[in-house]
C-alpha cells in the first residue's frame, strides 16, 4: 500500500499518533517473535494458492454453502499443517500447537468443526483414563474422529441435574457387548440432545452427557460417555442415532448446531469416561480414589475455556472498534462554522463517547484475560507437580472465570452493536464487517454459563469470604486469591472502621488511578456486604433459604458486575505496569494505555454513579468532576484512536470489511461489493420475465372500470 493511495484523513490520523503501534503490537502478540510468527502465518493463509480461504463471496452465500465451504477451509487447514510442519512439535497434534490458534484467526472465517478442540478433546484429556486417552487421542491428533460436547437438551441447559438422556447398564450375561455395554437412549422429546456445535452434519462421536443406571438400577447422576454417530468408513448413521442441523439462528450459520435423539444405541462400557468413576463387567459402580489435587486439575482445565471466552471477548470487541473508528475518521458529516468543510464524525464528543471507552475496554479485556489463563496454568502446573494449592484459590478462580466471563461477554455484546449503529447506514451493510461479527457473537453471552446465572456462582463464593472477615476467622488462605483485594475495605465496613471515601479535593485527582481503584473495591465490597444483610434479613423473617436466594438474585447482579469491573481495571493498570517495568512498552505506550484504563473507570462510574453516592463515598461535586473527567480523558485519546486501532495488526482480509480497511478507500470498496451481489448480475433482473414483466408490459394493473366485489 502506498502513500498515494491511503485516504488522506487517515494518513494524517495516524501522523498525530504519540505512540509506537508496533510496540503495542509486540504486546499483544507476546513479544516482536510472536507478531513476526503471526504475520508469515497470516500470509500463509490469505496468499494460499488454492483460493479456498477466501472469504469475498461470504455474504452471497447460502448457509448450507458457507458450512460446505468452511469445511472445505478446515480441511486445507490440516493439509498445510501437515505440509508445513505445524504440530511436528506436539507429535503430530495439530491442535496443541501454538501456531494453531494463529492460523484460526487468520483464517477469518468460523469452522463447523471447532467443537473437536474445544470441547471434545479437552474433555478426553481431563476426564478419561489413560488407558482410554491412549485410544482415542491418536484417532482425533489424525482427524479419524471428530468430536463434539453433547450436554445441552431441547428441556434442559443449565440444570444439570435435570437432564433426562440415560445409559443403561447391560451385563455380557443379559445380552450385552463383551465385558458390558451401556445402552443410550433419549427417553422424551425434551431429552433430545439440542444446541451442541458441530454435533448436526460434522461430528462422528460426541461426548454425551447422561445419566447412569448401574447394574443395580440404581441411577449414579450425570457422567461422560463417547458415543459413536456415524461410521468412521461412510458417515453414515450408527443404528439408533439421529442427528441433525437445528436449522437458520441469528448467527454463527457456518456451524452445525445440531439435534441428536438415541434409540437403543450400545456402545461398550469402557465408553464410559473413567477417570474418576467405574463401572466393572458386573455393573458395579464405584468412585476412584482420586487426590484432591486431581479433581482441582480437571476443575481448573475446563475453567479455562472461560478464560478464552474473555479473551475473545477483547479481539471481537477490537475487531469492531476498529471497523467503526476508521470509519469514523474517514466519514464526514455536517459542516464547519465556514460552511464549506465538512467534519470528520470521529470529531464529534458524542461519537467519542459511544466509541472510546469501547475501544478501552478491548485493551483492559486483553489484560484480564491473559492474566485468568496464566493463574490457571500455574495453579494447574503446581497440582501437578504436587505443590500445595488451597480450595480458597480454586474456589476463588471459580468466582473470578465466572465473573468476567459473564460481563465481558454482555459488555462486548453491547459494545459491539453500539459500534455497528455508530457506523449508521452504512454499519447496516453485511459489507460493513459488522452485521455477522455482531451476530455470530451474540452466542458468547449464553455459552459456558448463561450471564444472568453465572453471578450466583460469584456471590456464593464472596459470601464465603464475607462471613470469615465478620467471624474474625484465619482469612491467610485467600493472600493469593483475587477477592483478598476486598478485605480491608469489608473489614472497614463489617467491623466500623474509619469511614472510606474518594480521597480527591480537586477535579485533576479524580483521574488518579490509585483513588479509582480504591473506589471500585470499596464499592464491591459494600454490595456484598448487602447481599449478606439482604440474605439474613429474609430467612429472619421467614423466609426459606431458597426464597431469599431468588429475592437477593437482582442485587447478586448488581454485586457480580461491581467485582468484574473491580477486577478488570485492578488487572488493566497492574498490566500497563508490569509490561512498562519489564521494557515491552516505552513511556509513550504506557501513558496512552493509562489514559484509556482511566476513561474506562471513570466511563463506568458515570453509568452507575448511584451505586457509589449511596453511601457518600463520592459526593455530589466528585460526580461533576467525574462527568468532566469523563469529557477531558476523549479529548486526550482522539490524537491516538486510529493508532490503537492499528496497533491490534488485523489485517484486511482477517477484518472483512468495506468500511473498515485500512487504506480508507471505503466508498469504492462499498461500490465494489454492491456489484458483486448476484443480484445484480445481468441488465434485467430476476424475477421480471416471471413476474414484473405481468405488470409494466402485461398490463394486468390496468384500471378498467369498477370491477365485481366480492
């Protein structure tokens, strides 16, 4: 790309930009190695001779071609990989590679067959024995089978417990397979299997979630067990299994969310993942003498596909911060008091307020996502290696994955479509990039725990805390933990200490992130505090615990998401820090990152500054000074948005969007995919020999008189 054919608006963006991208970039990657490693990949997949990953004609395309075509992506995926070496590293799999996620990003396109990775696989890993691991990991690191999570009925989602698939014990003695078999049926409408990615057309085996009935008739709850779908020769249905796509969603069409109902179908009892539960030849149940460090290691294994969530959480909301940003610089509304130039949208306060704090956010996202995954990894690395690892550190990763997934996952949501209507006409355009990123993301807030649910599971392991610093217990367990943040400002409120407040006498110092950070702890911990007041209260009078549980839910809310941000921001400015101390970053980089976690907390305490003058923490004159912090802190990041947008590296081909390239050239680029539309092929358009024609030459709107009525 050359100087002559940028858009001159963005040429002179990125002039005024006070920081080097590419030191940001380095960041992001994980270091200069990492962003070099990155972009050979990204080359490797959009300069693929075969064509097959070109994404052009995407928004032209019937569902059932997409799902075809990303199958066909999926498997050039594997083929290159094999070509070029990738996963030689891991013995061959592809998957364990950390090249793998590189390649899925640039391949800027969903794969129907994302289930086996993401869920299948870990699930093998984590919870069968080695004997089975031994058996089938080969079998998925060469693509033999295929895999999917089937937890999810047509009834049933998040109540595990109420799931009604079955597997049934069968002897060798009474008919069943040699050794015993388990027999998996879908006893009602309601049980059948309903929502699982990749389960409709795609997968051959699922890991099926059912309940077992032992040889005793006795049913055990919930377990694993790998079920066969199809024939690993032909794809054919195994006898009694029905799998389908659930048809059209809102999103994420190149997946096959599927349906699957069993009949009668058998599969062999060592099926059955064993890990931590058996079943022996008679029917025998019995639980594994298993170690505490054991289970934590399966816990912490499936807490981290969350982390992964707020990860992507950060990228999807970048993605779209950076479509409607360099959007907003190039398009121009309304003119100067001169009335013969027009201004850049991206000049308007309004425009910066929708699109800045989104844009802070992706950035404060990345931080707290990357740092769930490496305490997870490190609490997974010591159990294994048998150091100690207390059950207020897991408990508390619990709390902390559940949290952020929840409110990343709705403030991305949000974020995202805001940037789609800040685009305004033009953001309507599946050409704009916008529509399908929006809705193939509106799935992230109900995956892996619905976001209204999931902040129950923060308060009842804050509560926990709570009640140990009102008790006075031995509280040296949660040091490590991230709720420990919490204790000076719960001891304060339980015990009467002295009365906290925002420590800022002036208009400059509510900028100050130390004092902000105070303010988003105090706040955390005084809502909690509430939800164990509000508890208390109604089981005094009378109340039972699970109608005091419903009656608090809406405060639980309110409590899980003043921790998230607490945690999201603590994360943020400890990251700049950490990163500026180890030289990743210069000065530059790290002042125009502070000055996002700055309007990011000030952003977010002027939507819910009730929740912080309820108790004159802040009074009414900080909330002004918020509000004009607020204003300030825009026009500080409006020389660099275009810049940090840049520095995220997404390339035109992964970004797929007409209003979003990175040469500005956004009108032509429109243009070109308004001609490309099939529906414009040809000078008579489909439809009028069949139909118009009738009207404009066959005249049967003719009016020719007052005709019957009926």
């Amino acid at each position: 790309m050359t100087a002559t054919t940028m858009n001159p608006d963005l040429q002179r963006e990125r002039s005024t930009a006070t920081f080097s991208t590419e030191r940001i970039t380095n960041l992001l990657d994980g270091g200069a190695d990492r962003t070099h490693r990155r972009r050979q990949l990204e080359a490797v997949i959009a300069r693929d001779p075969s064509g097959v990953f070109s994404n052009d004609d995407n928004y032209y395309l019937h569902r059932t071609d997409r799902h075809v075509r990303s199958l066909a992506k999926h498997v050039r995926l594997v083929e290159l990989c094999r070509k070029l070496g990738i996963g030689d590293e891991c013995d061959g799999d592809i998957i364990a590679s950390n090249d793998f996620p590189l390649l899925l990003n640039a391949i800027a396109d969903d794969l129907p067959t994302s289930l086996h990775w993401v869920m299948f696989v870990p699930n093998i890993k984590s919870l069968c024995d080695e004997e089975q691991q031994k058996k089938w990991l080969p079998l998925c690191r060469d693509w033999r089978m295929v895999g999917c999570y089937a937890q999810t009925e047509l009834g049933h989602g998040s109540n595990v417990r109420a799931l009604e698939t079955t597997a049934t014990f069968v002897p060798e003695s009474k008919g069943g397979m040699k050794g015993g078999s388990w027999i998996i049926n879908s006893p009602t409408l309601t049980s059948y299997k309903f929502w699982p990615g990749t389960l409709g057309r795609t997968a051959n085996h699922a890991m099926v979630i059912a309940n077992l009935i032992d040889g005793k008739g006795i049913n055990r709850g919930v377990h694993n067990f790998l079920v066969p779908l199809r024939s690993m020769k032909d794809h054919s249905f195994l006898p009694g299994v029905t799998t389908g796509d659930i048809g059209p969603k809102i999103g994420y069409q190149v997946m096959d969310n599927g349906f699957a109902a069993f009949d009668n179908v058998r599969v062999p009892r060592r099926n059955m993942a064993m890990r931590f539960a058996a079943v022996d030849e008679q029917g025998v149940y019995t639980k594994k003498n298993r170690s505490d460090a054991a289970a934590k290691v399966t816990y912490i294994t499936m807490m981290q596909v969350r982390a992964y969530i707020c990860n992507e959480a950060s990228k999807n909301l970048a993605l779209a911060c950076t479509i409607s940003i360099r959007y907003s610089a190039v398009r121009r509304q309304g003119f100067a008091e001169d009335g013969k130039k027009e201004l850049q949208i991206l000049d308007y306060k309004q425009q910066q307020h929708r699109l800045f704090p989104r844009l802070a956010a992706s950035y404060c996202f990345f931080f707290s996502g990357r740092k769930l995954l490496a305490t997870l990894k490190d609490v997974e690395s010591r159990l294994i290696s048998g150091k100690p690892v207390t059950k207020a550190e897991v408990t508390d990763l619990h709390a902390s994955s559940s949290g952020l997934k929840s409110y990343t996952t709705t403030v991305a949501a949000d974020g995202m479509e805001d940037c789609r209507k800040a685009c305004g006409g033009h953001g309507f355009l599946q050409s704009s990039g916008l529509p399908e990123l929006v809705t193939t993301y509106l799935q992230s807030p109900t995956v892996e725990g619905d976001n209204h649910m999931l902040p129950q599971q923060v308060v009842k392991v804050l509560l926990k805390l709570v009640e140990a610093v009102q008790g006075g217990e031995e509280i040296s367990d949660y040091k490590p933990c991230d709720s420990y943040g919490l204790v000076p400002s719960l001891s304060s409120i339980l015990h009467g200490g002295a009365k906290e407040s925002y420590n800022c006498v002036s208009s400059d110092q509510v900028m100050n992130l130390p004092a902000v950070l105070k303010a988003f702890c105090h706040r955390a911990s005084r809502l909690l505090v509430e939800c164990a007041s509000q508890l208390q209260q109604s089981v005094s009078k009378g109340k039972s615990v699970q109608e005091a549980w419903n009656l608090c839910l809406v405060q639980m809310a309110r409590t899980s998401r003043a921790y998230s941000q607490y945690l999201l921001l603590r994360d943020f400015v400890d990251g700049v820090k950490e990163e500026s101390a180890n030289g990743v970053m210069k000065a530059p980089e790290a002042a125009v990152l502070r000055d996002l976690a700055r309007l990011l907390a000030l952003y977010w305490m002027e939507g819910e500054m009730g929740d912080f003058m309820e108790d004159g923490f802040v009074t009414a004159e900080q909330s002004r000074w918020i509000r004009r912090g607020v204003l300030t802190l825009l026009d500080e990041i409006r020389p660099n948005a275009v810049a940090l947008v840049d520095a995220r590296d997404f390339s035109d081909f992964r970004l797929r969007s007409a209003i979003g390239r990175k040469d500005g050239n956004v009108y032509e680029a429109i243009m070109e995919a308004a001609r490309r539309d099939p529906l414009n092929k040809g000078d008579v358009g489909p439809g009028y020999h069949e139909h118009l024609k009738k009207l404009y030459v066959g005249g049967i709107g003719d009016y020719t008189g007052t005709a019957s009525r009926l």
